[in-house]
C-alpha cells in the first residue's frame, strides 16, 4: 500500500515535519483497528517525503480495502474537524497493489506499481474529485487486487458500485499503463465519471479554482458510504432533498 500527501512539498518546511507526524500516528491507529496491527512492525515500511510505501503480507489485501480506506477516510475528516487553524489540512491519495517482492529490500515491478498508481492521472483526478467535495481522501486499487477482494465478495461493505473503473497513467512513463477502480469516499461514481472523461488540460490535480479552497470545515462531507445528501430549502412549505442526481420532493418538517 502507498499513500502520498497531496501539495506536501507546498507546505513551509517547519511544517512539514509536524504533518507527516500526524499522518503516521492515523496510519498507526487505522491499522489496528483494522487487525492489521503488525504493518508498522514489519520493517518494510519505505518513506517517500510526503508518504510511504508499507510492505505487508497479501492475506491484508481486502481488509486494506475494507474497512481500512473508509476509517482512514474518517481519521482524516476527523483530524480536520479538529485541527487548528494553523495546522494543514492533509489531503491524501492511497493505492493498493500486490505482487511479490524480493527480500529483504522488498524490490520489485509491485512496489514500483503501487507507486505509479498512487501518481497517476487517474488518481490525481480522483482527487481532484474529493477536493471540490470536500473529502480529503482519494484511493486507487490496481485490478488485481480489486478481483480478488471486492470483486470476490471479501469486501463486506465495499461492492463494485462503490468503485470507478479507469486506466491508470502516468505522465513520462509510456509503457506503463494499467486498469484500476478508483474510490472516494462519500462521492458515487457519477459524481468521479466527468473528472475521468475531460481533456487533461482542464483538469489537473493542482489547477487553481476557488472550489479547491474549501475545506471539510466549510462543507459538511458524508462520511458514510453512498451518495452524497445535499439538502436546498425552498419557498413556502416544499423541501427538496438532493441524493445523487436526482431530487425528491418532500413536506417541510417543523
């Protein structure tokens, strides 16, 4: 698995330190609420700066899906809901691969491949999906992995629905391209379908738009899986209640 904070290197360096702090201690936490207390002892665990590499035994592959992407998702809404003003925010892509790996370095095209998934424009665009609505978490599984967990049925929570299918690629590597499902949590995959389909020229991971500004402080995310609930109140007695696309109409409770 990898993750990668997003716009890391942005941040002043005094603090950088304090915001990958913050990120290994919810690491730690999710882990072992997900029974996967052993990931940081293993000793195979590579920083890359504005995240890190966890090598761990391919038995975690769907519990790394299920339930440890929608509590890391929470852990994250969470830390902003409470996090000072002075402190960033920690926008996060994740991947998760499998494949085997060379000892004792762990070496290999899997390692290389989480890597490459986690920067790729199908992820970045995942996350530029979560930014404009407020989740502060964008995931990636490789194929592989996706078949032998949530297609497989190991994911009790997480279906197929909840995931978008894509084509991972990565800017200056040619020959790498790969398919993957992409999940954010809180945002269905009608909402993820337009980022994946504009010109990569409109849409980047780090355009400036005022949209990107807002935070989970400013927008109340879902974090539960399933669509997004927005609710509009309009004239006189009438409420409507928005759930995806698609808007019901309902009477005005006191």
């Amino acid at each position: 698995m990898t993750v990668d904070m997003k716009e890391y290197s942005q941040l002043p360096e005094a603090k950088m330190a304090p915001a990958r702090a913050d990120l290994d201690s919810m690491l730690t936490t999710v882990f072992a609420q997900c029974g996967v207390g052993d990931a940081m002892l293993l000793g195979a665990v590579k920083d890359r700066g504005d995240g890190a590499i966890f090598v761990l035994p391919a038995r975690h592959a769907a519990r790394l899906i299920d339930p440890f992407l929608v509590h890391l998702g929470q852990a994250l809404m969470r830390r902003e809901q409470t996090r000072l003003v002075s402190t960033p925010t920690i926008r996060l892509r994740a991947s998760v691969h499998v494949g085997p790996l060379a000892p004792p370095d762990h070496r290999g095209d899997a390692a290389n491949d989480a890597c490459r998934l986690v920067d790729s424009d199908a992820a970045r665009r995942a996350m530029t999906a979560a930014v404009d609505h407020g989740v502060l978490l964008a995931a990636v599984v490789s194929d592989t992995v996706f078949g032998r967990t949530v297609a497989a049925g190991r994911t009790p929570a997480l279906q197929e629905q909840h995931f978008h299918r894509a084509t991972a690629r990565v800017e200056g590597k040619p020959s790498f391209e790969q398919t993957c499902w992409l999940f954010v949590p809180g945002l269905v995959t009608s909402v993820l379908a337009p980022y994946l389909t504009q010109d990569s020229s409109a849409l980047t991971d780090d355009r400036p738009r005022q949209a990107a500004q807002r935070t989970p402080k400013d927008t109340s995310a879902n974090e539960s899986i399933g669509a997004v609930r927005q609710k509009g109140r309009a004239s006189g007695k009438a409420r409507l209640i928005q759930v995806g696309r698609d808007y019901i109409p309902s009477q005005e409770q006191s």
